[in-house]
C-alpha cells in the first residue's frame, strides 16, 4: 500500500495535464492508466486549440514543440455550396486558435513526466475505486501479477466515457444526443485545399477540410451509421469530399481511415464525495467545433486550482463549487456544438422547410456581423 494526495485515473490529455499541473504546485499525485503508452499516442483526435488550452501549455513551460508547430489560425469558414462564409476571429474577438494536434499535445505532457516528477503507472489493469464518498478513498489495481493498492485524499477521473470513475458514481442524470450519421475522416500527407479550416453545409451533405500541419491534411464527410470504412476506398471518398467542398483538393493515400460516431453527452454530477470526475468521464460532445479536449482542459483548470487552495490555504471552497462552475461551461459549449452540428448538415428527417430555414440561417451570418461574432466568440472559447 502506499499514499498520495491525489491519484489520477486516466493518462489522456485532461489526466496529464491536471498532474502536471499539481506537480507545477508541489503537490504529489499519481496517474494510472490501463493502456500501454503506444496506444494513448494512437488515438486520433482533434487538433485545434483554445486559448485557454495553449495558455495551460505555456503556464507549465511544455510548449517548445507547440510554438515551434503550431498554426496560429485567425479565422474558419462556413461554405454554403459554393460560397464561402469567413469568420474572422481574430478581428472578431482579438483572439486565435492554434492548429496543434491532440497526439502532439499527449506525447509532449507524457514526455515532459519524468523530470518533473510526475507519476504515471501504465498497463494498471483492473482499476477499481473504493470508498470515494469517504474523506480517505483508495484505489486498487494489478500490474506485474500482483495487486496494489493507492490510498489518497482525492481521486480525479480523467478515464474517459467508458473507465470506472463515472461508473463509480451514485445518482445524478445522464443527458444524451445520438446523431443518426457519423464523420468518415482521411489523413493524408497532402497539402490542405485552405489555409484555414473549412466547414461546408452541401446538398450531398457535410464536409470538414481541416489540417495537421503545411504538409498534412484531414478531410471528413458525413455517412450513414450503416456505412462501413471498406465500402470508402480512397478514390471515393476524395471525389466525394471534391463534390461537397468549394476548393480544389490534392489527394494522395490514406495513412488512417475512421468512421466516428456522433453524440452529446452530459452527466450532470462531476463531483461525487471525494472524486471528481473531468473531461470524457463527464461528457462528450461532437466534433463540430472542436471542442472535446478544450472543454477537458477547462475542467482541469478549475479542477487543478481548486486543489491547490484546498492543500495549500486549506480552502475547501474551490472544491465545493467546482461541479457547478464546469458544467456552466460545458453547458455553453455543448449548446454551440450541437447548433453548429444541426447548422451544418443534412438529418435524415429534414423537411424542404428545415431546409430552408438552414440556408436562411447560412444567409443570415453571412450578412450580419453581430451573428460572425457569436459564433466567433464561442469557436475561440468563452471565458473561464
């Protein structure tokens, strides 16, 4: 048996980051997770960044790589067929993203651990929580053929929809959206057909061209949930994405192929005792305006200072207040996900009036800038 103050479940971006982040403060933490560190490094995510995202990278000093790389973008585009619709943020709101990919911002968090000092045990099989609506939680899991047991003062679920930490919670309500399509998404080492990221309602459906680096694109269209990644060769898929976007595109071979489905998720009740739950363990949100990881990274900052002060001056308030002030935030957030989402494609129940009226609305933030900037001010992230 042994002790920390906090143990982390969860070595995903949002686990990461919130050790790092306590480590920064001196207080000791350890992170478990299931995987081995190869598997978290493959899975493909997203790639743009708020504010709030890179300003925790640069507090924390782990930023070499992301201002090295990084594609500060100062703007995206809404296509309504042909026509492009700019959305200038920058002008908008004074502020930017950066094009940085999640797997970037995953191995620079895991490769900065060991200096400072940052625990994490990977291939922690088995993780169970216990006794987490006690002032003395533990966990429990096996690695090496042997079990071990954590105890700590609290416990920080960053494991994802499907870990143990919501599961470990009693109560509270499950708020859920299921799309009936899925984004098909090709990256491939072409140069991207825009310099800045390209969401495009068509008649055929939707299409996101968006893009890693210079040199490395990422192209989505809707499908059916039905469809299947083999009935996509590359050749059709490019010359179905040539179809719906307004821009010449350069193909090439595919270096992954995905189908990911769509959905809104929000579990109202992110502290339970001594655990809290950030990130994918409390909800998920679609793609469509990229804000998955951002959201986690707000979490973690809340969660993370709110930590501090109870460890530091013994102020149990940031701790108390903490489920209400996320979930205000990632309310916000899911709201603009889920209106550009039914913005920008085409639902299977869709009448000519719903139509119409989605072509209206395209029409409208075309010609009003009071509609570009709230679309702006939530795209680059509303204040912490």
């Amino acid at each position: 048996m042994r002790k920390t103050q906090i143990a982390i479940i969860g070595a995903g971006p949002a686990g990461l980051l919130l050790g790092h982040l306590l480590r920064a403060e001196g207080i000791d933490c350890v992170i478990l997770e299931r995987a081995s560190p190869d598997y978290v490094l493959g899975r493909i995510r997203a790639g743009v960044l708020e504010r709030t995202t890179t300003d925790l990278m640069h507090r924390l000093g782990i930023d070499e790589r992301l201002n090295r790389e990084g594609l500060l973008e100062e703007g995206f585009c809404l296509a309504s067929g042909d026509d492009l619709i700019r959305i200038d943020t920058h002008a908008l709101t004074g502020k930017h993203v950066t094009v940085y990919g999640q797997t970037k911002i995953t191995r620079d968090l895991m490769e900065a651990a060991p200096a400072r000092g940052l625990e994490v045990i990977y291939e922690a099989a088995d993780v169970a929580l216990h006794q987490v609506e006690s002032d003395a939680p533990f966990v429990t899991y096996a690695k090496d053929g042997r079990e071990h047991r954590l105890d700590a003062r609290f416990i920080a679920g960053c494991d994802g929809y499907h870990g143990p930490s919501r599961k470990s919670v009693t109560g509270g309500q499950e708020y859920e959206r299921v799309y009936p399509f899925g984004w098909l998404g090709i990256l491939a080492d072409v140069p991207p057909c825009h310099d800045e990221l390209i969401y495009a309602n068509h008649d055929r459906g939707f299409a996101l061209a968006s893009m890693r680096s210079k040199t490395r694109s990422r192209y989505y269209i809707d499908v059916p949930l039905t469809e299947k990644v083999e009935d996509w060769p590359d050749e059709r898929l490019w010359e179905e994405l040539q179809r719906r976007l307004p821009r010449p595109i350069t193909t090439g071979p595919a270096l992954e192929k995905s189908i990911a489905p769509l959905r809104s998720f929000i579990f109202d009740r992110m502290r339970h005792g001594s655990l809290f739950l950030a990130g994918d363990a409390a909800h998920i949100v679609p793609p469509t305006g990229a804000k998955g990881l951002n959201l986690a990274a707000s979490d973690v900052a809340y969660l993370s200072d709110a930590m501090v002060r109870f460890f530091k001056a013994g102020d149990n308030d940031g701790i108390a207040g903490y489920a209400e002030k996320a979930l205000a935030r990632v309310w916000k957030a899911s709201r603009f996900s889920w209106q550009l989402t039914r913005l920008m494609h085409r639902f299977p129940d869709d009448t000519q009036f719903d139509r119409r009226m989605q072509l209206a609305e395209l029409d409208h933030v075309a010609s009003s800038e009071t509609a570009r900037r709230a679309i702006a001010e939530n795209y680059v992230g509303l204040p912490l």
